[in-house]
C-alpha cells in the first residue's frame, strides 16, 4: 500500500477554505478560552471534523459498492464499526464535584465562577433545600432548569420512614430539648407538615398516605422552568428550594409563591442550564454535592453515585471550618474513597470565605510579629497563604499514607486554593486574581483541555484503525498464509494466558493486608460500634436518629451528626490496611510490575512487537495496513479494558461494607422495630450482641472472601474480554478479498488523509 503524503490533507483544506461564519461559530464555542487555547481547540475541532468526513465517505463507499442483501459478517462488523464510530462523540460530559457541607459556600462560588452573582440560591436566612444541583452550559439563548421529584413509590418509602422516625408518645426516654427543628427528628416533622399542614407529625402513616398534599405535584414528576436571563430564572427558582421559614402561618399554603416551597421535600435533584459561557467550557458539568447524604434512599443513592463519576472534586470548606472544625477532613475522606474506587482523578480543597477576618484578633495571635502587617489586604493574604501551607500538608499527608509517591496528584503544585466571592464582586480587600476565582477557571479549562486532547487521540486511532481493516480486505492470499503460518495466534494465546497470571500475583498482593484488616477489625469492632453509635452527643433524642440508622441498614445522612456509615466503620480497619496497596494496583501511572497497567502494557507491547517482527518477514513488504491495522487495534482493545477496569474497580472497593451490611440486615431491621421505654438502649444491645455474634461467626472473613471474588471476576473478565477482542481481531485480519464474496472500494486516500492527522496530533502538544 502507498503511503505518499497528500499535498493537503484535509485538515489543512478545512482551514483554508472556512468561511467568516464558521470562524464565528467556533470563536462563540471557545469563548471561554483564551486566545492560546482557542487555537488548540479549533485545530483539534478541524481534525474532528475532517475525521468524520473521512469515516462519512468511506462508510457511504461500502454502502454504494456493495451488496446489502448477502454481505460476509466481516463487511457487516466494519460497517457497524463504521456507523459508531461516525456518530460517537468524541468528548464524554466532564463532571467537576463541589462537595461540602450547607453553608459552606459552594453556590456563591459557582455564582463567581460563571460571573452571575444571584444565580443559584445561597444559603441566607432562609435554608435551601439540600438536593444535588447539577449545571452545565448548553447551545439554548435561555437559563433553563429542570426540577426533578421522587416518584409516588419513592415518596411512599420515605413518608413512611419519616413517621417512624417522628417522636411517638411513650417512646422517648424523656422530652426533647427546644430547638426540634434543628435536629433529625425536627426536619422530618418539617417535611411532613410542609406537605400535609400543622401535626401532620402526629398522624399515623396510612392516613398521610391518603391524605391529599397542601400543594399539587406535577404527575411528570418534572418541573420545567425557563428565563431570558440569569436573575429571572434565579427568581423563578428560589421558591421551589427554598424551606419554608415559618410552618405555622397558615396562609402560606394560600401564597403562590410560598406554596411552592412546600415541594421541597420532593424534590430529588435539579439540572440546570445556562447559555454559552465566556467563563466555563461547553461540555463541564458542575455538581453541586451536600456534605452528607439524605434520608430517602434514591437521593442518597444518587449522592453516593454522583461523587463516584465525577472526574474532579472540590472539597468546599469555609475558612473557619477549615482552621478549626474536621468537617472538611471528613469530606476529605469520602473524596479519597471516591479516588480510590470511582473515577475522580483529582481532588482540590477549596477554603471559601478567604476574606473573613478579625484583623485586631488576628494581628494579636499571629507569630511572625517581625514582618509589619499595615492593612486588612495585607493580613487577609498572609493569613490565607498560611492557611494553604498548612492544608497542602496535611492533604499530601492523607494522601501520600495511601497513594504511591509518584502519583500525579501528590505532585501538584496547587492542591488547596483559597476564594472569597464576596470580594471578587466588590474588591474591597482583595483583587479578583487574589479571590483566586480566576486561577480556579483555569484549572477547568487545563482539565478541559487535556481531557479534549485524550478523547481526540482515542477517536482518530480508532478511526485509523477502521480504515486500516477495511483496507487489510483487500491483501493477498500470500501475506494472508504468511500470518497465518507466523505463530501469531499461539504467541498471543500464551501472552494471555501469562497475564492471567501476573494478574493473579498483583491481586495476592492484597491477601495479607487483607488478613491483617481483618484481624484488626475483629479486635476494634465494638470500639467502631460505640464510637458510632453511642457517642456523648449533647443532643437528647440520638435515639430516633438511631432509629433512622437501622431503618437505613445501617448508613444515614444525619443532618446533626453528619454521615453516620456503621458499616463502613466496621469495614474502616480493612480498609487502612488495604488502601496503600490497593492504590498501587489501580493506579493510572506506569509503576512496577506490581501494578496492574504495567502488567497491560507489557501485555500489548510484547504483542505489538511480535507483530512488527512478522511483519519485517511479510513476503508482501508494501502492504503494511495488516501490520498497522494489529498495532492500532491492539491499542484500542487495551485502552478500553483500561476504562472498563476503572468502571468495575468501585465494585471491588465497596464489596466491604456491602458484605457487612447484607450479614447485619436482619438486626438493622430487628431494631428499626423497638419502641417504648429505654428504646436507645434497646436497639444499641441488638446491634452490639448481633456484631458480636457475626464477628464470631466470620463476618470479616466473608467480607475479604467478597472482595477477592469480585477480583476474581475482574480478572477473569479481563482475560475473557482480551481472548475475544483478539481472536475477532485476528480473524478479521485474516479474511481476504478471495475469501470473501465483495469487491471492496479503494480506500487509500481515506487513509492516508486520517494518517496524516494521527502523526499531527502525536506531535501536537498544548502548554
């Protein structure tokens, strides 16, 4: 096959010939780039572009050519190939994750980021519901959002757990202290008389069940509204999530505006759009994350599953939690858990609030007194670079005890970034650069940008790839028989079968920390239990929120105590001594042989060489594409097991606390069940005796047992996937024009035209 570069190849013809509109369109898609980075996408955008052009006339060469009643199911897979692959596109929505507690800052932050100060509700003397809020930009002139509710079945689940877990006479130990309506119990009265009025806490459930609601529930379950611009559609918004702040004013439920707020209870999560943005990407979906979860099951579901896809997140901690307070190392652990089993690959601690501070206190206690602070700026920024040391350390801390060294996110120059909305809008103290509001768009465009690049790389290989087989169709018998009697197939059946088994000793690598977790998790059980479970609040009524944690099997986003997970408390000792190790295995980096993408890459690079050996013997030296075709759709098949792996390692990692939680069940429900006197006490012994008994009986063991099935089936699901993948390779490199019944059009211009964009993007690289 000759491979003579093209005079022009298509990308430099689009260029050429692009007319003052389509400049205009891809300047408006960029407009949240600088010029520099605007060019990377625009050329990446030209060779996209061209690509599927390319893949556009060859599929319709096929069709033209060929017969469609009678075609070999070699011709049929090309072409299915063919029509994925022209209408795939070629950048997965990139999930950036603002996790933090109610008041934390998070939407004064994303207001800042997309330069709309008023756009989503913030937390003021009102409280904003608690749902997960999702942004993104979109192609409409409008601000639109989607309000999403729980379905009857849902709602029906949670109406009845909300009046289990209400206060019932005779069932406390001894009254509630005032200020219900600040702990679990208040907020579950809260939400059952904003739907059904005044002591709707004091109804019994298949009353409130027939009872009709204060306010209509759409029966989409969707609320859809919509506003030209920003502060419109915010004012539209407000009243569905928003609380209501007074429960007892009857005339509320007359009140549009104020009848509205009482849905939202039901309210599940939101989607938000907002128009092209000069400020974020097209293609960046922001996720607004409350710091725990919620007591209805599909909103803590979606809580839990929400943190685990997304690629980036902000760990969002106000300035003085983040001096004083744990909650943000809290959050810090939860972002690890999502690094280690989900798909996050970078994590960023974002302190809000920056320029709160008492200068008089603060000049008082700081210790470098020799250096002269003069004014307000000069301390808010002392203080705040301060504040970043200490974090970057402690965050390299947490992390280096379970990531390897070498990792990419512990050699991050940036990993905490102290903001302040407030003043980027009003510069009083601060600039904008100093507010850092800047620095954390760039960090979403370098995200963007290196993620664009990645994806592009993949979809023009793949589209080589396929060129490359159409075109291998149409090599001869000869190079055909000389593949054939190569060895190729048996060489590559014995490279799986010796990856199966590098496979096996990376995984053995957990068994004794697994052995040693679970060791130590039999001996610090009960501590687990009662750190948990019978903690010296300084709140009465921990009883109902322990009623709440049975009826959850165990895991409860308690609005007063955070997230309580027993079950992941129990499963916390395995877990410190496994993370190290497990990390190791899973990383993305090259590392040693230890890890499991070493033993993939060397896979597919003795395979790839074994290749390129038969290939220098091939009888036939002009026809490369059989050559070619082996190497790029060994890269293809290796790259998706890749992603798949990273898919199916969460379900490795949290087969723990699954396990536990499935043997311990029977007790959750047991105890849900208690009433009357001494009700606290009561549930506490079941749960305590029945740990007991299940420590005693191998509940730990069952737990290691779990995860290293769940390895086992990883790994067996890698060899299966490589052994047909490869074999369907082979085969199809295999078939000939001799052997099949079509005449195949020529397909050399297509793929030099798409070679030539593959070596250019090989060589691109973007600062």
């Amino acid at each position: 096959m000759s491979h003579k570069r093209p005079e022009s190849s298509g990308a430099m013809r689009e260029d050429i010939n692009e007319s003052p509109a389509k400049k205009k369109r891809s300047l408006d898609t960029y407009r949240a780039f600088v010029p520099k980075e605007q060019e990377f996408l625009k050329t990446y955008e030209t060779m996209e572009s061209t690509v599927r052009k390319v893949l556009n006339t060859t599929y319709e060469k096929l069709t033209n050519s060929l017969s469609q009643d009678n075609i070999s199911d070699e011709i049929k897979y090309l072409k299915n190939r063919l029509l994925t692959l022209k209408e795939k596109s070629s950048l997965d929505p990139i999930y950036i994750g603002l996790f933090g507690s109610t008041g934390a800052g998070k939407s004064s932050l994303f207001n800042a980021i997309i330069e709309q100060q008023f756009f989503l509700p913030v937390s003021g003397s009102q409280a904003c519901t608690s749902c997960i809020v999702q942004v993104s930009s979109s192609r409409s002139k409008n601000y639109e959002a989607k309000i999403h509710l729980l379905s009857l079945q849902e709602w029906k689940e949670e109406l009845k757990n909300l009046v289990e877990l209400v206060r019932k006479p005779g069932e406390e130990e001894e009254e509630e202290e005032e200020g219900k309506g600040e702990d679990d119990v208040g907020e579950a009265v809260q939400k059952l008389q904003a739907l059904y009025g005044r002591d709707a806490e004091k109804r019994p459930y298949e009353d409130l069940l027939r009872a009709k609601p204060l306010v209509n529930i759409p029966p989409a379950k969707c609320i859809r509204l919509e506003g030209a611009q920003a502060k419109e559609l915010s004012d539209k918004l407000d009243p569905y999530v928003r609380c209501q702040s007074d429960k007892d004013e009857e005339e509320a439920a007359l009140e549009e505006e104020k009848a509205k707020m009482r849905l939202w209870p039901l309210i599940k999560y939101m989607e938000v759009t907002i128009p092209k943005s000069d400020m974020i990407p097209e293609g960046v979906v922001f996720m607004d994350i409350p710091g725990t979860g919620d007591f209805n099951s599909k909103r803590d579901e979606m809580w839990k599953e929400s943190i685990n896809k997304c690629s980036v997140i902000w760990i969002i901690s106000d300035i003085e939690r983040a001096v004083g307070a744990k909650v943000h190392e809290v959050l810090l652990k939860e972002s690890i858990k999502a690094y280690q089993g989900g798909m996050c690959s970078d994590i960023a601690l974002v302190v809000t609030k920056s320029d709160k501070l008492h200068l008089k206190e603060y000049l008082r206690e700081r210790k470098e007194k020799h250096k002269p602070i003069e004014t307000r700026h000069d301390a808010i920024l002392e203080r705040n670079a301060s504040v970043k040391g200490k974090k970057i350390k402690g965050m390299k801390t947490k992390l280096g005890g379970i990531l390897p060294s070498d990792s990419e996110i512990l050699n991050k120059a940036d990993l905490v970034y102290t903001v302040s909305a407030k003043e980027y809008w009003r510069e009083k103290y601060m600039n904008k650069e100093e507010t850092e509001i800047p620095k954390l768009r760039k960090y979403i465009r370098n995200i963007f940008l290196k993620e664009k690049k990645k994806l592009l790389m993949d979809y023009v290989t793949e589209a080589l790839s396929i060129v490359l087989l159409a075109e291998n169709f149409n090599s001869t018998r000869d190079t055909v028989n000389h593949y054939q009697q190569s060895g190729l197939e048996g060489f590559v059946e014995d490279k799986i079968e010796a990856l199966e088994k590098e496979i096996e000793k990376c995984f053995a690598q957990l068994e004794q920390p697994l052995n040693e977790g679970v060791k130590q998790a039999k001996l610090s059980h009960q501590k687990a239990f009662s750190r948990l479970l019978t903690r010296d609040t300084g709140y009465q009524g921990f009883h109902m929120t322990l009623k709440a944690v049975c009826q959850k099997n165990g895991v409860y986003a308690s609005r007063v105590f955070a997230r309580i997970d027993l079950n992941s408390a129990l499963a916390q000792p395995i877990y410190d001594k496994i993370d190290s190790m497990f990390a190791n295995i899973f990383r993305i980096q090259k590392g040693t042989r230890a890890s499991l993408k070493p033993c993939l890459d060397m896979f597919k690079d003795s395979v790839q060489e074994k290749i390129r050996e038969v290939g220098k013997k091939s009888p036939v030296t002009s026809e490369n594409c059989k050559l070619n075709f082996f190497i790029e759709e060994t890269n293809i098949i290796l790259r998706t097991l890749e992603r798949e792996i990273l898919k199916k390692k969460m379900a490795v990692y949290q087969s723990l606390p699954l396990s536990i939680q499935s043997d311990l069940k029977p007790y959750y429900e047991e105890a849900a069940k208690i009433q009357g006197p001494r009700s606290c006490q009561r549930m506490q012994n079941i749960l305590k005796e029945n740990i007991e008994k299940e420590t005693a009986v191998g509940m730990f063991e069952k737990a290691k047992e779990k995860m290293k099935m769940q390895l086992q089936e990883l790994k067996d699901s890698v060899v299966t996937k490589l052994q047909t993948d490869i074999s369907t390779m082979l085969k199809l490199a295999w078939s000939h024009r001799e052997e099949l019944t079509e005449r195949l059009p020529d397909l050399q211009d297509e793929y030099q035209e798409i070679e030539e964009i593959h070596k250019t993007l090989q060589r691109k690289r973007h600062s």
